[in-house]
C-alpha cells in the first residue's frame, strides 16, 4: 500500500502503459482520477480499478483542450480534495521526417505531447504547492534522449518533455514537489494492434516488429506495460523522495549502445 490515502491522476489510462500504471496504483492504495478520449475502455478501467480496492473516477478527456484539462483537476479536487500524483501519459507517436512531416502532425504532436504536459502540470501545482508537496511524473522516451531516424515529430516532443521535467524539478524542487520522467523503449502496447498505428512510417507488421526487435534491443524483446508501470510506481512513491529532475530510462538496455 505505497500509496495510500494519496490521489493520482493518469491521463491517457484507457490503454497501454497509462491503464497498467491505473491497474498498479490501484493496488497500491491510491485513489485515481484516470483519463482517455475513448469512455467505454475509461469505463472499463474504471471497474478494474475498483474491483482492485481503488475509489477510481473515470474523466472523459481530449488534453488538447484547456477546458478538459481543467475539468480533469476539478474532478480530482470534488472527489479527493487534493493531488498527490500527476502521470502526464497521455500522448501520439507520429512518424515521418522534417520534410514529410504534415502540418497537421506537427501540430497534433506538439498539442498532446507538450502542451498538455505543460497544461496539466501548470493546474496541478498550486494545488500541490498549498499542500505542501507533491510528485509530476512525465511519458518521456528513450528518444527524450538519444535521436532515431524516421520519427522526427515524435523524438522532437519527447525531447522537450526531457527539458521540461528537469526545469520543472528545478524550479518546484523547494516547495516539495518533485518531477521525474519514465523513458520507455519500444513497448508492447495495444496501438500495435489497432488498424492505422503505422500510417506514418513504413509497412510492418505486428510480427515482423516483434522479430526485429530481438535484433536492436539487447533484452532481445520488447518492454510490456507492466514493467514500465512498475517504474511509474517507484518515482511516484516515496521510495524515490531524493529523486527529482531524473529522466529514468526503462528500455531493455537500448541507449546503453
């Protein structure tokens, strides 16, 4: 129970790493307000979580717009009275190069992947600052810190989600809110499965993804929802209360190369 009699918000937990993260906070205590565009897997989450012990309330939310942001946090506020955890997770992996890259993409990109990081945080600090301390854990990636080819929207945002925790840690770090970042390597998420994931980059199937990936991650396999949870949990915790501005890498050993 690392994490009872504390509040978690989980944007984007209808799917992959963020409902994994829900399943797991669950079972540590927390009460949740969990979020995602789609409300049948919200609600379907939602029940997970409660059958796990957790009060969980699911948020029907699009974290490009403001006014959803806002409605995320007031939730959290009516429900609990307070957040002790924000996991900025929601976000979109866009292929492409800076040539090929549409206008649209870029902008979707930056909405999701930044802005909504930066909108989220920005609502819950005063709370956290009025209750003396609080954790923002950020989605970041293996390419918040190293660069790969053929992903240019995607590893530009990720890589200003990198820079974003680290000022953040620095600026908050004296009023006990501390802010770190996960940085998954290739994941086995659902979107692998969903009809259009790859519109933006080359042809592969779900197998061919699976082989390859024996080939350039030196585990030799993907990381699994679980695992990244895993290590959600930790920088959410008070298990990590001297770790601040780390972007803490959990990608079968990929940068390492």
């Amino acid at each position: 129970m690392r994490l009872k009699e504390k509040t978690a918000i989980i944007t984007g937990a209808t799917s992959g790493i963020g409902k994994a993260t829900a399943l797991r906070f669950a079972e540590e205590g927390a009460s949740l307000v969990i979020t995602g565009r789609r409300a049948e897997l919200g609600k379907a989450v939602e029940a997970d979580c409660r059958q796990r012990g957790a009060h969980c309330v699911f948020v029907q939310a699009d974290h490009t717009k403001e006014s959803d942001c806002r409605k995320v946090v007031e939730t959290a506020l009516t429900e609990f009275g307070r957040v002790d955890i924000l996991f900025n997770n929601a976000g979109i992996v866009m292929k492409g190069m800076a040539d090929t890259t549409p206008e649209d993409v870029w902008n979707d990109t930056i909405a999701i992947n930044i802005t909504a990081v930066w909108r989220m945080s920005s609502l819950v600090i005063p709370q956290m600052k009025k209750q003396g301390g609080g954790v923002i854990v950020n989605n970041g990636s293996d390419w918040s810190v190293v660069a790969g080819r053929n992903a240019f929207p995607y590893v530009m945002s990720k890589g200003a989600v990198g820079m974003m925790t680290k000022a953040m840690a620095l600026d908050y770090a004296r009023e006990n809110i501390r802010v770190n970042a996960i940085c998954p390597g290739d994941t086995l998420v659902d979107r692998w499965l969903e009809k259009g994931y790859f519109e933006y980059s080359d042809p592969v199937t779900l197998g061919q993804a699976i082989q390859e990936s024996s080939a350039y991650i030196p585990m030799g396999r993907f990381g699994k929802p679980e695992e990244i949870a895993n290590a959600v949990l930790f920088l959410a915790s008070d298990e990590s209360s001297f770790v601040t501005g780390h972007l803490l890498l959990a990608d079968g050993g990929n940068t390492a190369q």
